[in-house]
C-alpha cells in the first residue's frame, strides 16, 4: 500500500520530520546562537555557542556556555544548593492546535551516576508564544511558567556519555502549541527545577548532562574507553516529539475523495466516495497505533466504531493509490 509523504523541509540544522499515518516525528536539537574564533596551533577555528541551554544554582545564574548542565540537588553541607536548568529549543515545526501523542527531551550524561542518587526533578514549560534565549540577567526561575507540568524521578544507574529521556512531557508541548499565538517555527522553552531542600546527603541527588558546549574529557573514562577533547554534536539536548495534525491544511498534498460524518461521532461513521473503487479504512489512535480498519467496496456506507472508546482518533483513507487522512472525535 502506497502512503502520501508530507514534504516537510528541516528548517534548521539538526531539525528532522517525518510522516506515517499522519503522525509526524520532530527532532530538534539545541542550536547555536553565537560564535567566537580563536587560534589553535595557528589556524583560525571557529568555535559555536549557545545560551539556549543554561544552569542556576539556588537564586544565581551559572555561566551560559558550559560543558555541562547539572539539574536536582546537591546535597553537600557546604552547598545545599536546587540545581535548575533550562532549555529552549528554537523552529520548531508544529502547528498551532496539533494533538501531541509523545514528547521528550534525550539528554546524554556528562558523569556516571548510582541507582542510590536519585534526581527529582519537576520539568515545565515556558508560557509564552515564543520563547527568548537566556541572559545572565534574568533567573531560569523567573520566567512565567506552563500550569501543565512532569515530574521526572531519575532512580536508575546511568553511564558516562549515554543518552537519557526524560519522562514523557506532551503535556506541557501541548499547553505550549494550543496558545492563540503559538506558530510553527516558534520557539519553546523547558525547564527543569530541582525539587526543595532535601536536607545534607552522602550522594549527590542531581544529574549532569551534556550541554551544546560538550566536550569529552580525555580524563575521563566511559564505557568506550576515555574521551577524545572533542565535541560531540549528537550529544546536544533534543527534543523529541511525535504529533497529529488537526486539519486538512497541515497535511500538504492530500487529496479528499470521502466525506465523513458526523464528525464528531456517537460511534457511527457514514462514508461517501467521488468515486467506486476498494478503499482501504484505517483508525489509529493518539500514540499512533492502529485500532480498527475495514475494507469499503460501495459508494456510500456506514461504519460502526462504538467498540473504541471517546477520545480522539486519526482516519486514514487510501483509495487507487491516492491516501486522505483526518482528525476523529468519538464522543
């Protein structure tokens, strides 16, 4: 079976879509937002940087280009600090209103860490249409934060340089993409807060991630052996989502050759072809995964889907080679 493929350019470097069934799968990493050139045993290098990924300790801004981030709580009796952390992830390719079925952010690790250092972490979002990089003028904690938010309980051992997910944050995407003003290519901010006082601790209960500026130590030692002192763009912050567009509009090159109503539906579909022909029916729900499908062999029919429970759906028709898909309310 033949699908349409939305042509959906990357706007920027390391920005990647793609479509199956109407679900779209963004990648957006961290990018830069400047730059400086140094020498470095005579040649001219340029170095990239970025104030999109940020550190705060307690009530003061850390430095805006680091190696590394660090977001929890460090729990030494000289310190006692919150560790936040915040992040902004700039054109991102998602329309206004769209459903969002996953979301995360991979981070890879900056130190090795022990199942006994758990790292509570309570990640939000920006509230605002588009998202401003940091300063270290104006505190991560500051910023008008998303009432949807995730709390993120990191209880697993991790390894040196590995890559981590945090919990799924769609939530928070969604409040953020459902704003009068949000549009696609928009910017949105995440942060993450270390939770409150948690008192003098013999490990540290925060996390260290690779930041934009990563650079892997040669002095230390991974699963693979020692650093090489180079950066590694693939370990930037991404951001990972998956999404349903929401109307005709955001899907490019579709062709409506069925009308489906009423839409939205106690449960009963009617279905009316342009033309005869097999056409293949399939439902899928928000996390993408197929729940019923039929065969239509006739011009006008009904379809029976009162066995899925209310939520909402996507519909893929596909009809002489040529596929149509659209948003399904079942009351």
């Amino acid at each position: 079976m033949k699908k349409i493929l939305l042509s959906i350019m990357a706007i920027f470097l390391f920005s990647s879509v793609s479509l199956i069934y109407g679900q779209t799968d963004v990648e957006v990493f961290i990018k830069a937002t400047d730059s400086t050139v140094t020498e470095v045993e005579g040649t001219t290098v340029t170095v990239y940087l970025s104030s999109d990924d940020v550190e705060q300790e307690q009530d003061k801004m850390d430095a805006l280009f680091d190696d590394d981030l660090d977001a929890g709580w460090d729990g030494a009796e000289t310190d006692l600090l919150k560790l936040h952390v915040g992040l902004r992830f700039t054109e991102v390719p998602i329309p206004q209103g769209s459903t969002i079925g996953s979301a995360c952010v991979e981070m890879w690790s900056h130190e090795a860490k022990n199942a006994e250092d758990v790292c509570n972490l309570n990640i939000f979002g920006e509230a605002t249409d588009s998202a401003e990089t940091f300063t270290l003028d104006a505190l991560i904690t500051d910023r008008t934060m998303t009432t949807a938010t995730v709390r993120w309980e990191i209880a697993e051992a991790w390894d040196l340089w590995r890559p981590y997910s945090t919990a799924d944050i769609s939530p928070i995407i969604q409040e953020i993409v459902n704003r009068d003003g949000w549009v696609s290519g928009n910017a949105l901010a995440l942060i993450f807060l270390g939770e409150d006082n948690q008192g003098p601790t013999l490990t540290e209960n925060a996390r260290e991630f690779e930041s934009f500026e990563n650079i892997a130590d040669a002095s230390d030692v991974g699963p693979d052996g020692p650093g090489d002192g180079a950066n590694h763009p693939e370990r930037v912050p991404k951001l990972m989502v998956t999404y349903f567009p929401t109307s005709v509009e955001d899907v490019k090159g579709q062709q409506q050759f069925v009308n489906i109503y009423p839409n939205p539906s106690n449960g009963i579909l009617n279905l009316s072809f342009q033309s005869y022909g097999d056409t293949q029916m399939k439902i899928f729900n928000a996390k993408g995964q197929l729940v019923m499908s039929a065969e239509i062999t006739s011009e006008t029919t009904t379809w029976d889907v009162s066995n899925l429970q209310s939520g909402i759906y996507f519909l893929e028709a596909v009809q002489n080679n040529k596929t149509f898909t659209q948003k399904l309310l079942l009351k």
